[in-house]
C-alpha cells in the first residue's frame, strides 16, 4: 500500500495518506479566544481535507488537547456549530501544555477518504 504525503515540511506533513485513511497534524488556530481558535483551526481542518480527497463527515477520530480544560464547554460550543450531527466520529479530549503559550485548543483528525 502506498503512502502519499501532501504538504510536507522539514518537521511534518499536513496530511498523509495511507490507503483508505488520511491522517492531519495537528491543527491549532489564531485569535483571543477557544471559540476563535477553534474556527480558525476547523476551517484548517476542512481545508487540508478537502486537499486529501474527503471532508468532515469521514472523520474517524479527532483528538482534541485543550491548554486548561475549564475552556471544554466553549471548545464544545465551536465543535458542535461546525460537526455534521450525522457523522460524529470518536472522540477524546486531553489537557496537555501545547507547543506555545498562545495556543489554546489543538485537533488532530483521522478521516476516511
């Protein structure tokens, strides 16, 4: 099977593919606020998606790292508003310091081509 990398960088690609299954880095989104970093980081995530073949509603799994976990109920407001209720995929969400102080929320997306 073959294994076809978009978007590659010195550090990681955005997207690899793999057979059937795409698999993004983690996306992580600019502005003040969880809400604004999610729409900005979702939007990521629908972009690279639409590059690798598939969009939303083949999303397998997202893992989600928030930087303090009393921001879940905003981050599940953004989540909610852009999700298709029809496709959820499997989910979890983690705190975990994240790569800058800056960052709020961060997606990591395994979809379905």
């Amino acid at each position: 099977m073959t294994i076809k990398r978009l978007e590659v960088g010195a550090r990681m690609s955005g997207i690899v593919i793999h057979g059937d299954t795409v698999y993004l880095s983690g996306q992580v989104g600019e502005g003040e606020t969880v809400t604004d970093q999610c729409k900005y980081a979702l939007a990521e995530v629908d972009r690279l998606l639409a590059a690798a073949g598939t969009d939303k509603t083949k999303i397998l799994q997202t893992l989600i790292y928030l930087s303090d976990m009393s921001d879940f109920a905003e981050m599940n407001a953004a989540w909610e508003a852009w999700i298709d209720p029809a496709n959820t995929p499997a989910r979890a969400t983690s705190e975990a310091k994240l790569a800058a102080p800056k960052y709020k929320v961060e997606f990591t997306v395994t979809a379905a081509v």
